[in-house]
C-alpha cells in the first residue's frame, strides 16, 4: 500500500485506514500523519512493536502522540495503528492484591510471560485475567426489576477482607431479563441482561473505563469525618528483621549468640574457614555504588504495605482499600540494645494491619519512560474511583507529583509550547486541580443508598526544600492538608518526621461537629496543645541567649510540657506492640492529660507565688509529683489490645490523681 511516496506492509486483519503514518520522532512525542478523524486521547500503537501510545494534540491529519513505552528504533513511515478507543482502566475482581505499572499492565503475567525481570516493548497482556473463576452471589434482584446505572447487583468474594460490589456500569439501564445465578463465574460470562426500549444488552463482570474521565457520582458532600490512621503523626508496617550473612562470607559454625539483647557492635556469631576464624556483628557495611548480589532476580509480585499517629488526619476502617507508593528508613543507632533470637527464619505481617486495611498498589514501572509518569495517576485515580462507588473510603497516595509534573514539562518542551516558571507549562496548576477535584467524598450513582470516598495523599518533592517551586506553590493553592517533613526531626530521630508547626488543615471547621460528637473537649485540648507548642519555638531563641534558668517559672513549665508532647506523645515507635497503632480516644485522652498537667502546675505556681518569694516552683512540682510526672511520660506504653475501657479507666484515674496531687501540694505550701 503507498501513501504518497511512502510504502508500507500492513498486517492482513488490519483496514488500510486504521493507519496512519510516522513522520518526526522526537523523545517520546512521535508526529504521525493520515490520522484523520482520530480523537483526542485515543490510544494508539506506534511502529512495527506496537508501542502504546496516546494522541495529545490533533492538527489536520497530523496527529502528536506521546508515546508511554521506549521510541528507539522507530523510523519515518512506520505504521500507526487507531484503536478507537480512549486509555482505560479495566475494573473488576482482580484487581486487589495485584502489581500493575502506570498504564495497568500486569507486571507478574507480563514477567511469567516474558521470562524478563523487563517489560518487553509493545507487550499486549490483559491487565485482569479473564480465565479466573469468581464466587458471584447476585443481589434480591429477580427478572422484571429495573436497574439503573450505579446500582450494585451482586457480590464477588474477591478475599476474606472486602466484598466486591459488582454495579451496573454508568449510563446503562433497562429492565432485567436474565440474572446469573449463584455459582463460579469468569470476568467474560454474561451474568446479567437487561432490556431497554426492545433492545438486550448483556453485562459481565468486568468494566472499562476510560482514566481522564471522572466516574460520574449522584452528589459530591462535604467532608465530615477525619481519616484516622492510629497514629499521633504517622504509621509504620511491622517486620521482623532477618540478620543474613554479609555476601562473600561461609565457613563452620563456632559460635553462635544465645537469644537476649545485643548491640549492633556485639559479636553474635563466629565462623571458621580454612583455620580462619572471623566475628559478625548484626551490623553490616557495603558500598553504595556496589549492588547487593543476588541468587536470581524476580519479578515484582508483592505489593507495599504501610500504613501511619500525631496529625489524626488519615484512618482506613477495615473493607477500605489504599493505593501506597513509598516508604521510609531511619539511620542505624549502635547503641539500642535489640532482640536477637537465633536460627528464627519467619517473616510475619502484623494481623492488626491485615484486620485493618486492603492493600492495593499501582506502580509506575522504573524502566518505562517520563511519558509513562504523566499517565500514571490518572490509572490510579480511576481505579480509586472504582472502589469509592461500591461505598468504600478509599485512600491513594501519589508518589511523588513532582516526578508528573516534570513529566508535563518535557512533553510540553518537544511540543515547543510556551514555558512558564522553571520550565513547566502554564497549565500545570490547571492538571493538578483536575487531578485534586477527583478526591471526596460522594453520594454514589444508582442502590442502594450509600456513599464513598477517594483521599489523596500527594507527595511533593521540592528541591533543596523551596517552597516557592512551582509544583509546590500550584499544590498548596489547591490542597486543603498540609504535611510538612522535617530533616532536622529525622535526624534527631524522631518520627515520623512531622513538623507541627509548618502542618495544617484547613477542615478543622468542617469536622468540629465529628469531634464534638466524639469528644467535646478535642477541640479545645488540641488548641491548647498547639499553642503550647508554638510557645516552646518563641522560648527557644530565648533560652539560646540566657539559658532555662533565667526564664519565669510558667515558661519553663511550657517548655516541660511541650517535651512531653514531642517525645511522649507526637513521636511514636512502630516497633512496639502498644504504640504501632493509636486509637483516637487513647490519642485523646493522652494529650488531655498532657493538658491538665500543664493547666494544674500554672495555676498552682499562680496561687503559690506570695510576697515572701516563689513557694512554687517548677523544680518543686517535678520533685514532689515525680511519680506522677513518670505515668504522664508512660502513657504511651498503654497497650489498646486491653480494650478501650480499660484503657479509659486508667486514663481517667491518672486525671484525676493530677487533680489531688497539686490540690495537695497547694496546700502544704499555704
């Protein structure tokens, strides 16, 4: 076939106008020619190796096309095959417990497939497979009912933590004619027909949908319940961690440590090799530009787990689904004493975490090019979407925005737009808004009644820490929660690492009426608690110049009481049975007795003070409440498996010990 001066070899099942032509690559923008009567965000595939593509700009027959998958190789007059057919997402059962790159390929299939730790170019693999038998279980439904598009039909036992809704796609409706019954089903059996102004259409289990679309919802509400995530700021998974030999090491066993606690510098064991005898240590070093041997490499097939105390801005209730992209490692501190239990190869995670959370994850593959980035959240967003309309919370989490956005501004560069700030397009706040506006929480389409909801966590990376970049500038202008890391927390080793003075929210007002049913005295705890907080920075330019002596007896106790809340209250270990997860009425009540500490000790220095000098002191109150001062320190060792009335009672007594014990000090002073 010859178009103009050009000849191309099409496939034989392919129409000769399906095709277009390839005429100028650059990057991943490829420039292809007799594309007319293509559209705007059609899905494409590029060259000889079916490249995934997708059409961003339309001129005439001329068609720009980014490309999400490697373009060398590809040459001028290489065929370009339409689909007709917009990027999408397949939805249903499967989905869970699955890996799958940017543009919902699935890395396991593609990797047992392919025999490569790579995805190969242009590989076609369906993102679920349809060979798989589900447990369908349809709703009361039974045929001559009407249905319209959102109302869920049936049940799919996906696993043991969540039901699978399974809802009639958006924009279809009609009256049911057949409805499968009860039994083992595949993503491409008809289980449901429904007819409509005398035509039959028949339904599987299975949807697209296509990424840059919202799913449409009966009303978005407004915000009025706080995600809690159990911890005070954040939250860690649990592992137990393996001590392996370093690479290149073997020899006989001579001695091997006995279970107790060691440092990271104590020999625990000791080999012989050829006469030789050498020591370990838990403690290992290797070179950072040196990879770590390894038997063979795998194809990922697990996703990350993670989960987080201080801020109470994030929970996930059990059923709900999250989308993590990252996690975080503390340095090493010799000097901690740790568990060291010998020949124990068991690798565990938490059930508390499992009980909790459904764990979902969409990753953008390392090797796929910065095209393939700009694509990525809006797979995620739409699958968020998916779980949000059969009335899950759902939280996603996109690590990190800044990489997308950079991905906007090289496309933007060999699209030869106009550059904005630093480079990037001056629609970049535009595309974080549209990605934003898909978070909240909704009324969802057709029944029964409920509602849904998609939080997004978006992680920015500003460089060398400037907030005036222009991701960072765009994402707060949008954003209505603020978390702020702090590199100098991290390396005073506390986390997480949260800076409580540069974090904000600005739903406090929409949730007072949760807090109020919850607690009615939250609100104004955790005010007085900022405000004690923001006193300890003012005082601490001052104590840098004249010391804590010099400062007046209500200040030192501000300064007690903001310690007692930065390492006994906003700091938490994820390694401990009592504090990896927090329950808000143990945070609550926790920091109410903080709280009271601080009210009791002003009030008692105020009414101590005479004209014969200061009777009550700050030093005086540490001295004679000290075994009160030491259960405030231990609340956090209170562990929520007691249950929360126990915990409450303890708590409540502690309040009320701290209550007496200044009365009495008040009076053996008069």
């Amino acid at each position: 076939m010859a178009y103009g001066d050009r000849l191309t070899t099409f496939e034989d099942s392919e129409k000769e106008s399906e095709f277009g032509y390839v005429r100028k690559v650059s990057g991943p923008v490829v420039v292809a020619d007799g594309m007319g009567g293509a559209a705007m965000y059609e899905l494409v595939r590029v060259g000889y190796d079916k490249l995934i593509g997708e059409i961003i700009r339309l001129e005439g027959d001329s068609a720009t096309i980014q490309v999400y998958e490697e373009t060398a190789g590809l040459m001028v007059n290489d065929p370009v095959l339409r689909t007709r057919k917009p990027l999408s997402v397949e939805l249903g059962p499967g989905i869970l417990g699955n890996i799958f790159d940017g543009i919902q390929r699935p890395l396991k299939t593609i990797a047992l497939k392919s025999g490569d730790v790579y995805i190969p170019r242009g590989v076609s693999v369906p993102a679920l497979d349809k060979d798989i038998l589900w447990e369908f279980e349809p709703g009361k439904l039974a045929v001559g009912d009407l249905l319209t598009g959102g109302d869920l039909y049936a049940i799919v036992f996906e696993n043991t933590l969540m039901k699978h809704h399974v809802a009639l796609p958006p924009g279809s409706m009609g009256k049911i004619s057949y409805i499968a019954p009860a039994g083992q089903y595949n993503l491409n059996d008809t289980v449901l027909e429904l007819e409509f102004q005398g035509v039959k259409k028949q339904f599987s289990m299975l949807q697209t949908w296509p990424v840059r679309t919202p799913r449409p919802v009966a009303a978005k509400l407004a915000a009025d319940t706080p995600l809690l995530t159990g911890q005070i700021v954040f939250e860690n998974t649990l592992m137990k961690h393996h001590v392996a030999l370093p690479p290149g090491s073997m020899g006989k066993i001579s001695y091997i440590a006995p279970a107790g606690q060691y440092n990271l510098n104590d020999t625990v064991l000791e080999l012989e090799f050829q006469g030789v005898k050498k020591q370990f240590s838990m403690l290992q070093t290797w070179p950072v530009r040196t990879p770590r041997p390894v038997a063979a490499k795998l194809a990922a097939d697990t996703p990350l787990l993670t989960g987080q105390r201080p801020l109470k801005t994030i929970a996930l209730k059990s059923g709900d689904v999250y989308i993590p992209r990252g996690v975080s490692v503390p340095a090493l501190d010799k000097d901690i004493l740790w568990e060291f239990e010998p020949g124990k190869l068991v690798c565990d995670v938490p059930k508390s975490l499992i009980c909790s959370c459904t764990f979902f994850s969409c990753w953008r593959s390392s090797n796929m090019p910065v095209a393939a980035r700009e694509a990525s959240i809006y797979t995620g967003i739409t699958i968020a979407e998916y779980f949000r309309d059969m009335g899950y919370n759902v939280s996603m989490m996109a690590d990190s925005t800044s990489r997308w956005a950079e991905a906007l501004r090289e496309i933007s560069g060999r699209l030869a737009e106009m550059p904005a700030d630093s480079g990037y397009p001056a629609y970049l706040a535009a595309r974080l808004a549209s990605f934003y506006e898909r978070a909240g929480k909704v009324k969802c389409l057709g029944g029964p009644d409920r509602t849904g909801s998609v939080t997004i966590v978006g992680a920015v990376s500003p460089p060398g820490g400037d907030f005036s970049d222009p991701v960072t500038s765009a994402t707060l202008g949008i954003v209505q929660v603020f978390w702020g890391l702090d590199k100098k927390l991290a390396q005073r080793k506390h986390f997480p690492s949260v800076n409580w003075l540069i974090s904000y929210s600005k739903y406090s007002k929409a949730l007072e009426s949760f807090y109020e049913k919850f607690d009615p005295d939250f609100i104004d705890i955790r005010t007085k608690a900022r405000e004690v907080l923001q006193r300890e920075d003012d005082l601490n330019e001052i104590v840098q110049l004249v010391g804590k002596d010099a400062l007046a007896e209500t200040d030192k106790i501000t300064l007690e009481t903001a310690k007692l809340l930065r390492e006994d209250y906003l700091a938490q270990n994820a390694f401990t049975p009592y504090d990896k997860f927090c329950p808000f009425y143990k945070s609550v009540w926790m920091m109410r007795n903080i709280i009271h500490f601080n009210t009791m000790a002003n009030q008692a220095v105020e009414r101590g003070a005479g004209s014969d000098g200061q009777k009550i002191t700050y030093s005086v109150i540490k001295h004679r409440l000290g075994d009160l001062f030491y259960r405030l320190v231990s609340q956090k060792f209170e562990d929520p498996a007691e249950g929360e009335e126990a915990l409450v009672t303890k708590f409540q007594k502690l309040y009320d010990d701290l209550t007496a014990g200044f009365r009495n000090l008040e009076d053996e002073v008069r």
